[in-house]
C-alpha cells in the first residue's frame, strides 16, 4: 500500500507479528497492508494526516496540496 504522510508516524502491527513501521513527514511510502488495521493508521486517516495513494492522479493531488501547505507555512 502506498501512502502520503503529512507528519512522521510509526504504525504497529496490530498483533506484534511484526516490526513497527515507520513514515516520514511530507513523504511518500510503502508499506505493508497491515498497516492499515493499525490503529494510529485509522486515527491517522481520520485526521487527513496520512492519506493512500491509489493512482498517479492521487499522488499529483498530495504533492500539490503538501506544497501549497509548504508555502501558506504550515
């Protein structure tokens, strides 16, 4: 799964199994599918801090909305 971070996270795996995963702020990633029954993923989402990134026109749309928050300083 793909997502776009717009602050730096660490998402656990919902049963331990696995090793946290981490994200950086105003980034692109790719994490494991897991990630999304996280709960800070869910908490995350819900906020519009972290969005997931399906298309290129996804992608286009979260660079142009991280930059014009980049430019009004926030």
């Amino acid at each position: 799964m793909r997502v776009f971070s717009r602050k730096s996270l660490m998402f656990h795996h919902p049963t331990g199994e696995e090793a946290p995963v981490t994200v950086r702020a105003h980034d692109f990633s790719d994490v494991p599918d897991w990630v999304a029954h996280s709960t800070m993923f869910r908490w995350a989402l819900d906020d519009g801090v972290v969005s997931v990134i399906e298309s290129k026109a996804d992608e286009v749309q979260a660079e142009k909305a991280a930059a014009k928050r980049g430019k009004a300083g926030g």
